[in-house]
C-alpha cells in the first residue's frame, strides 16, 4: 500500500506538517555569515594603488574592494629603515591593512595592522592565513604571493594593501 493513501487521511496530514516543520527549523538554523559591505560612491572614486599592479589579486571579484587611501610613512634615513602602511582595502568580510618594515631595500617585517575578526570564525580563518601570508610576503620579497585556501578575501586584501605601502616605499 502507498503511503499517501487517499483513505488515511490523517497519515497525509502527519508527513506534511513534519515535512513543514523540518523546512522551518532547517531555515531557522540558517545563519549568515555577516551582512555584506555596502561601499558607497566616495570609496569607489578612489581606486586602491596596488589593484593593477598586484598580478595575483583578481580587483573584479565581489567585495575586493578599494582602498581608503590611509597610507603613511614612517622611519629614518639614517639606518635606512623605513615602515611603510598601506591603503585599507575594503573586502567582503571587513577592512585588511598591512604595515611593512624595509631595511635597506629588503622587506624585513610585514604586520596586518587591520584584519577581519568581527566574529570567532574570522578570527579563525586569519590565525593561521595572516603567519602564511606574512612568511610568503617576507620569503618573496614582494607582494606576489599565493592566496591562502579558506581566506581568498583577506587574501587579496593583504596583497592590495602589500602593494600599496611598497608602492610608498618606492619598491
């Protein structure tokens, strides 16, 4: 016999209301990762330095973002040390800013100054991403470095923002 029998009636209200209660409880455990960043006209108009010339940052992917122009410079001429921040770069899951030490031509400190950690999965993803993407950034010398799996978005923020303070830097 069918298990939707037109004679019991009541056995096809039971798996309907336990199909209907499966689909709400399955959208009510749903939950977004955050609410997308909204960059407005003013942000767009001033595209980041690094964008073109960082070969492995892909600048038409959602949420990769601009800069914000918020570079700075800082160091002495005399030991030929420099420490150089780069643009904020805007990314899909929050603002990624790096801050470069160069010594004598050569990268010898890379720190993320900004880096998403709105919540414990982003603060997750960039424990192990940021140490990757700092030892690869100081191993090549250049913002030519290969995205870490799991963090293609802070990724591509870390390179623009790598970019511009070499850029800065006049490297």
């Amino acid at each position: 016999m069918h298990a939707l029998n037109k004679n019991r009636p009541l056995r096809r209200v039971m798996l309907a209301s336990a199909a209907t209660v499966s689909g709400i409880v399955m959208l009510l455990a749903l939950k977004p990762h955050t609410a997308p960043t909204v960059i407005t006209d003013s942000a767009a108009a001033a595209p980041s330095a690094g964008a073109s010339a960082s070969p492995g940052a892909s600048s038409g992917s959602s949420g990769s973002g601009s800069g914000s122009g918020s570079s700075g410079k800082s160091g002495s001429s005399s030991t030929g040390t420099k420490t150089v921040t780069g643009d904020t770069v805007q990314t899909r899951w929050g603002p990624v800013q790096v801050k470069v030490t160069i010594k004598n031509g050569k990268i010898t400190d890379v720190t993320a100054v900004q880096y998403p950690s709105d919540n414990p999965r982003d603060q997750q993803i960039n424990d192990y991403a940021l140490p990757q993407l700092r030892s690869e950034a100081l191993a090549a010398q250049s913002a030519s470095i290969d995205t870490v799996s799991g963090a293609t978005y802070t990724s591509q923020g870390y390179q623009q923002s790598l970019q511009s303070a070499l850029d800065s830097a006049g490297l």
